[in-house]
C-alpha cells in the first residue's frame, strides 16, 4: 500500500497543472508527432500511443558515444544493458522493466521482424550496423495483445535505411584502444527520387581486434591471452515503390562473428564462440481505400560454434579436455496485419506463425563422448485492436486481445556420457494457449500536458534450450525440464508528458507487475541445476525523464542548441511466493539494479559539437539468496563524444567528419553479471573518419 501512494503522489505530481507561458502557448514537441510503427502495428504519431514510447533517431545514434546498438539503448529510461566485455563480448543482454537478465522477456525486432531465438531467447546484438538504422523503437511494458511471445517487458523495434536519392555513398572508419578497428561502408541507389521507383543498398561493416587481457592479475597462467573479436556482416535490400503508398521489399544479411575468451591450450584460437548467420526478409506494405496491411515474410539460419578446453594439471596431458559445440538453429515466420479506418475507430487485425528448430550437439574430442539435443517449437497468434478518438482527438482509447498456441515437439536428448544417460529421452509433445488482453487510455488536458492509463497481460513460452538440453552451464551443470510451463505477466501502469515551458519537456511512469509461474533456475543437487517454474514475482517500479534547453531563447548564437538531460529507473523486483522455498520469499531477482540514472548534455554548435553523460547503474545480487558473496556493486561511467564536419576545408570538405569517443573515461574496473572474475576493457578511445556522398 505504501509502495501504491507513492506511485498516486508521483502521479499527481506529473499531472499537476500550471499557468506557464508554454502552456498559454499551445506549443507541444515537435518530436511527439514523429511517427511510430510499433506500438500499434500501424503508423500513427506518437503522442497518440496510450503508453510509454521512446525513439532514437538516427541523428541522436550518431551522436552517442557508442559501439553497437544496445550500448544506445542503455541511455533509455527503464532499459539495462548487459555488455561485460565493451566491443569484445560475444554477447549482450538487453531487459526492460525490471525482469532480470533474461533477454527472452524482452521481444527485439528488426524491421518488424523477431530476432530472439527460439532455444535460448538471445539476440546477437553484434550484428547489427548502426550505419543501417534510421531508427530505433522502444515500447515498454507488456506488448503481448499484438505481439504474442517474448513480449513481456516491452519491445524494441530497429528499423532500418532505405534509398531516397538516385545514388548516394558513405564510408567510415574508427581506430580504438586495443587495436580495435572497424570499417563501414554503404552504397545505394534508386531510379528515381519519386515515389515510384526501384531501388537497391548495400552496406558492409568489418571489426577486428587483437582484444585485452580479461584475465585478472593474480589468476593469470601461461595460457591466459587476449580476448579478441573477429566480426563481418554483409547486409542487402531491394526494393520497389510501386506507388506512394505500396511497396515490396527484400533483404538479406550475412554475418561471421569469432570472439576468443582469454584461455589458449592446444586449440586453434582457443576457448572461443563463432557465430555464422543467414537471414533473409520479404515484405510487402501495401494502403488502398482506407486499408492498409503488412505482410512479413522471414527465415533465418544461425549456426553456433563454441570450443571449449581446460587443463587442471599442467604435468599431467590426460587431465586436459575439450568439448567442441554445434549448434543448428533456424527461425521461419509469417506476420500480418490488416487495418481500416472508420469514423473515429482504426481497427486491425492479424495472424503470425513461426516455427523455430534447435539442433545441437557437443563432441568431446579427448573422449569418444558426445551428447545431443533437439527440438522444435510452433506458435501462431490471432489479435484484434481497435483504437478510438473522441473530443477532437484529445481522449483516446486503446483495447486489443491475442490468442496465440505454441507445441514443443520432437524433442529429444541423447548421450553416451555414462552419468547423463539416464536423461535419454524423446520427450512427449507439449502445448499451452493464453489469451493475451490490453486496455489503456489517455487524456490531453491541455496541448502540451496529457496522461495514460493502462493494463496488460503477457506470456512467454519456455525455451528449448531449457526444455531439452542437458549439459553444461556456467556454475555446474544443467538438466533438462521439459515439463516447463510458460511464465506469465500483468501489468498496471500510470503515465504523463508534460511540457511547461517551450525549452523543458518532463515524463514520467509509474508501473507494478504481476508475474506468475516464473521461470528460474533451481539446484536439486549440488552443482546441478534445473529451469522451473518458481512461483510469484512482484515488480514496483517508476520512470521519470527531463530535457532542458537553458539558452534557447536567449541571443547567445552558440548556446542556442544546447541540452541538458536527465532520466532516473527505479525497479523492486522481489519474489513474493515460490512454494518449498520460503527463504527465498522477500529476495530481489538477480540482475536487476534497484536505482539507474543517465545524466548529461548535448551541445551541436558550428565549432566542435559534443556530447557528455554520465550512466550510474545501482547495486545488484549474483544469486537468487542475495548474499553478500555474490553482491555486484553500483558503478558509474563517465563517456563523451567530440565530432566536427570539416566544411571549413571548402570543396569536399563539407562531406567528411572526424569524431574522438571515449567510454568509461575514467577507467572504472566494475564488475559485470555476467563475468565476476573478468575485468571489464576499462577506458575505450575511439578515433572516427566518415564521409558521404
């Protein structure tokens, strides 16, 4: 009850009304009106969503002192970005809303299009080119009523360029601590800049380096080495602009990743991961009448590689082992949807399916050993939304319902190891179904100061991986469930924007969440573990965000872009029921810090543009106990960004920019979740050229 008054005086607060000259004004920001797709599944400004969007542009991208695309989205209100090893980590974790450092309870699209696999719920953010986002979605809170699956915390739609000019090019290169170097390259082309056209792009991104020392001092051996990273992604998109309101288009990417982990025996490269990614995309977008659809066409195929060695006696060979791991997984889908706008009412309606395949296998090549799983997963989802405006577009409605299915099949695990081989098994069929219901409102009080009110349910079906893989995992091993039932999630949520001056825009959330038959891992023998369904989880959490422009209306020609930002997460994340263990009612969910702030300034002027910010992330717990052995501390990062267009060289000056980043500038050796006995790289500098054409 506490916990609620204070979410109703937060409220209050962000709604209080005020006599300022920017309300007198009826100025609201222009930035509301851009429009977004993910929210709805149609387009339509985002100050018309009843609930929480946040949106980076592609120019906002450019000016962040950033690598890769989750490290931006770490600068969101309400996001945590788990990226232990900076540029050289083979994998990071993006969670919204407080649910842990589960990535498959936060749904990641890219053009619409899933990209959480079906086995394990990860995204391989590495990827991703930022020369190839136009822009990026963040909608929070459960999304499940037009998503389905995954879609629990939020989802985060990367959308990506398309030509506009009949022939344009760009090229970039950085140069970074660690020798670490990274070309980009983009060429493009349309036969004609009207809306009827063809037209095709390619970009291409290199990233190479050597790495770092990972290992701490005092556990170093002869084997220890860099940890470095090996990355090229090739990625292509054509298109036809039937007219200005249809078209068709496809893309393909490729992708080749090899990231080493600090420890070299006998193996080529070492204890490393490779990645080798297929994924092709067909999609038409198509308005006529009043209706407008979409229809998303996609297939991806990733295969995993890990080699894995360890030596416990160096004098004695036979004490020496290594387990090569193959992992086949491949992702198929359909997703539509059909809209029509009558009177005050835009109503849509859709279905997706999606199949996705694990196929795995571990070799032990110093034993004639090796232990297979496999498995399958099949969903589709129906929804319905309709969204209504009254009193000229100031109270706005927002309901929506899914029903999706999804069937576990041929699973199946299979083993000589003597120890595992009771877990033998083909594993019977497994189906579950969920209604997945949303409501929300919200009301202009005045142009510039509106509120929301909302509800949603979600649900995520268990993974494979989890379901039917036995094996190895970090701390001990892991045995299969594949009794795992899917964890479900409602949400109540309150919201206002406000802008009191023409130079000051506020937001703020308030949200408390339900979440039933968790998914977590549970030790039924020592060093062994098991994915279950745990019982009750609560959430209490708040949001607040601020931008300020001090000099906008003052004759100061240089100050006149000048931002200060701000934006503070509060996340309680606490198990409040989980039946055979009562110690553990009351504990706060690993991975998920209490307090975060971002806190900065952007400064664009015509002699040197720059960028400052500093990102506190709060004390967190390693384990489901919170014991004091296993506390992560709060850290903070102080990073910047200096950039110049060199138009002052005339000619072909104006076409290049040079830009000086650095990230954790005052080289603060934190410990990640992920890693505990890892450094992190420390201070990164990064040195930019780029031109275009």
């Amino acid at each position: 009850m506490k916990r609620f008054m204070v979410m109703v005086l937060f409220a209050g607060v962000c709604l209080a009304p005020s006599l300022s000259a920017g309300q007198q004004s009826g100025e609201a920001d222009t930035r509301m009106n851009d429009m977004v797709v993910t929210a709805t599944r149609t387009e339509q400004p985002m100050k018309d969503v009843p609930g929480r969007v946040a949106v980076i542009t592609r120019r906002e991208l450019k000016e962040m002192p950033v690598q890769t695309v989750d490290e931006a989205l770490s600068y969101i209100s309400g996001a945590h970005v788990e990226r232990p090893s900076g540029v050289f980590s083979f994998k990071s974790v993006v969670s919204l809303r407080g649910l842990g450092n589960e990535q498959g309870r936060t749904l990641v699209l890219i053009d619409g299009v899933p990209q959480n696999s079906s086995d394990m719920g990860d995204v391989n953010w590495n990827r991703i080119n930022l020369e190839d986002i136009k822009r990026i979605e963040i909608l929070k809170g459960p999304a499940a009523s037009i998503y389905g699956n995954n879609a629990m915390g939020g989802v985060i739609n990367i959308i990506t360029e398309k030509p506009t000019k009949v022939a344009s090019a760009s090229a970039s290169t950085t140069y970074g601590t660690y020798n670490d170097w990274q070309v980009r390259g983009v060429a493009a082309l349309r036969t004609s800049e009207e809306p009827r056209a063809l037209y095709l792009r390619a970009s291409a991104r290199y990233h190479n380096s050597p790495g770092y020392m990972a290992t701490p001092s005092d556990e170093q051996t002869p084997f220890s080495v860099d940890s470095f990273i090996r990355e090229k992604t090739l990625n292509i998109k054509a298109g036809w602009d039937i007219n200005e309101n249809n078209n068709l288009e496809f893309q393909y990417t490729k992708d080749n990743q090899k990231a080493g982990e600090g420890t070299e025996y006998f193996a080529y490269d070492g204890k490393h991961r490779g990645y080798d990614t297929d994924a092709w995309q067909g999609k038409f977008t198509g308005s006529w009448g009043g209706w407008s659809t979409v229809i998303n066409a996609y297939f991806q195929d990733v295969h995993y590689d890990r080699t894995n060695e360890s030596w416990s006696d160096y004098t004695d060979l036979d004490s020496y082992s290594r387990t090569d791991s193959k992992v086949d997984r491949k992702n198929y889908g359909l997703l539509t949807n059909l809209s029509k706008v009558v009177g005050f009412n835009t109503f849509t309606v859709g279905f997706d399916y999606s199949l996705g395949i694990m196929d795995g296998t571990d070799y032990y090549r110093t034993d004639p050993l090796f232990a297979t799983d496999y498995g399958k997963i099949r969903s589709y989802g129906l929804f319905a939304q309709d969204q209504l405006k009254f009193l000229d577009d100031k109270l706005i409605f927002l309901a929506g319902l899914r029903y999706d299915n999804a069937t576990t099949f041929d699973g199946h695990y299979d083993t000589n190891i003597a120890k595992l081989s009771k877990y033998t098994e083909y594993y019977p069929d497994h189906t579950w179904d969920d209604w997945s219901p949303r409501a929300s409102v919200k009301y202009f009080f005045l142009d510039n100061l509106s509120a929301y009110l909302s509800y949603g349910h979600a649900f995520r079906a268990p993974l494979l991986d989890d379901m039917y893989r036995t094996g190895k995992m970090k701390g001990g091993s892991k045995i299969s469930n594949p009794s795992l039932g899917p964890e479900k999630l409602d949400t109540y949520e309150v919201g206002s924007d406000w802008q009191p001056l023409e130079n000051v825009r506020l937001s703020g959330s308030g949200y408390f969440s339900v979440g039933r038959d968790f998914q977590s891992y549970v030790t039924v023998l020592p060093g062994i573990f098991q994915k279950q369904n745990i019982g009750e989880v609560q959430i209490w959490g708040m949001e607040l965000n601020g931008e300020w422009d001090p000099f906008k209306f003052q004759n100061i020609d240089v100050l006149k872009r000048f931002t200060l930002f701000a934006n503070y997460t509060f996340n309680d994340s606490r198990v409040a029921d989980f039946p055979g263990r009562p110690d553990l009612v009351g504990k706060l969910l690993p991975y998920v810090p209490q307090n975060s702030f971002n806190t900065g300034f952007n400064w664009l002027n015509k002699y040197v543009n720059a960028k400052f910010a500093v990102q506190y992330v709060g004390l967190m717990y390693g384990d489901d106990l919170n014991s004091d052995a296993n506390i992560i501390p709060p850290h903070a990062l102080v990073n910047a960004k200096l950039w110049r267009n060199l138009d002052f060289l005339g000619g072909y000056g104006k076409n290049f920019t040079v830009a000086l980043s650095g990230e954790n500038l005052l080289n603060h050796q934190y410990v990640d979740a992920h890693n505990p006995n890892t450094l992190n790289p420390g201070r990164m500098l990064f040195m930019e050229l780029s031109c275009k054409f």
